[in-house]
C-alpha cells in the first residue's frame, strides 16, 4: 500500500481498545443492575413463607402449665375411702360399743332395782336386782326381770348372788330365758354363795331373769333381794 493510502477507521487500533472497554464496561453495568433485582427477589420470597406475628397477637401466647411427673399418674387420695383412727368414729355413723351393761339396755318388764352391791369383798357397781317374796302365803311368788337386746350381741355374763341383808337360810332359784325359752340349767343357791353365768345370747331378742324363792324362811313375805352382779352384753 502506498504512503497516500488511508487505513479505515474501524480498523484503527485505538478504536478497536475503545470499543472493547466499551462493551466490558457495558457488561458490568448489566451485571451490576440485574444482581440487586435478584437478590431482592429471594428476599421477598423469604419474608412472604413468614408469618407476619403482630403485637397484639404475641402477647396472647401463654406460657406451658406444668406437666405431671408421669404421663396416667393418678393421685394416691383419688378413690379411697377416709379410715377412722383407732378408737375414734367414721363420719358417717358411730359404732356400737363391743361392751354395755344391762342397766344401760332396754328395760321391758318385772321389777328391778339398779344400785352397787358388794359380796364377800367382792364389788359389783352395775348390778341390778329384785326382791324376793317368802312363803307368807299359798302362791310362790315369781319375780323377773326382762330387758331388749334386739339380736345385737353375742355373749351374757354375769354373777348371781343373794343380797348381804337377805335372811340367813333362804334358797332362791335363778332361772334364764332367751325369747321365753329357757337357757341351761337352773341352779339354786344360798346366802353368801356367788355363781357366775354366762350365756350365748347370738339372734336373741329379749332376755328375762328369773328368781323364785324355794325355802329357809317360811311364814315371811320379803326375805330380801336376788342380785345379778354387773351383768353385761358383748359382741
């Protein structure tokens, strides 16, 4: 080429730099305004998938009660009954004494007397009694004494005896009955004598006590009294 020829413009080096510089530029224009578009866009995924918690509702969240030290775990007081102590009452009902005396039980018929007696330095506080008739007339006079027990207890005792101010010689014969039917042997006895009696009172109702005089005093009417010393139901 000859030295009046001229080269192209496009085909000038400086141009060629200028225009790479100008598309690198461009490129990192590009980059740098489509990274912030695509960034933001996770972001706003990201907030949308929260939930959006509001004051108002945060302060409704209450903290867990606590829980049971193991899952079905039932108190030990649940479904048991209150035991009464020993020698105390259930609420519901006193119970009955396991002992009473014949005094403190349901009188019925006859003709008692309750006072303390004593015999042979023995004493019986609780004892009941009746008066003996001697044989002043024709009839032999019967005397008793019944009392209630309502099929409650199991067990009589007792200790027959002839009060101390009874005349001396008088026999009397003491006789039981449970329900108007006699109960063991009837037995007689003097002054000064004392006689245990026990008996099995178990579905009786009524029990009577029985004293007639037999002899040792005759042509008197009261030779004195017939005792049952502290006589006692049990259960």
């Amino acid at each position: 080429m000859g030295a009046g020829s001229h080269t192209p413009w496009w085909k000038n080096d400086g141009f060629k730099i200028g225009l790479a510089l100008a598309i690198v530029a461009g490129i990192f224009a590009v980059v740098a305004a489509v990274i912030p578009v695509v960034f933001s866009g996770d972001d706003a995924e990201a907030s949308d998938s929260k939930p959006t918690v509001t004051a108002s509702e945060s302060s409704k969240v209450e903290s867990p009660s606590k829980a049971p030290d193991s899952v079905g775990e039932v108190p030990d007081s649940v479904g048991e009954e209150p035991t009464p102590e020993e020698g105390g009452s259930s609420p519901a009902s006193s119970p009955r004494p396991q002992t009473k005396f014949l005094s403190t039980v349901e009188y019925v018929g006859g003709w008692v007397t309750e006072e303390s007696r004593s015999l042979n330095g023995h004493d019986y506080p609780y004892s009941i009694a009746t008066f003996i008739d001697g044989d002043c007339g024709t009839e032999q006079k019967v005397r008793y004494v019944e009392y209630q027990l309502d099929k409650q207890w199991r067990t009589f005792d007792t200790t027959a005896f002839l009060s101390r101010e009874t005349r001396s010689g008088v026999k009397v014969r003491y006789t039981a009955y449970l329900d108007d039917s006699i109960v063991g042997k009837p037995f007689t006895i003097g002054v000064g004598v004392e006689k245990p009696l026990h008996l099995d009172v178990s579905n009786v109702g009524r029990l009577k006590l029985e004293a007639v005089y037999v002899g040792g005093a005759d042509d008197y009417c009261q030779v004195g009294y017939a005792v049952w010393g502290d006589p006692k139901v049990s259960q």
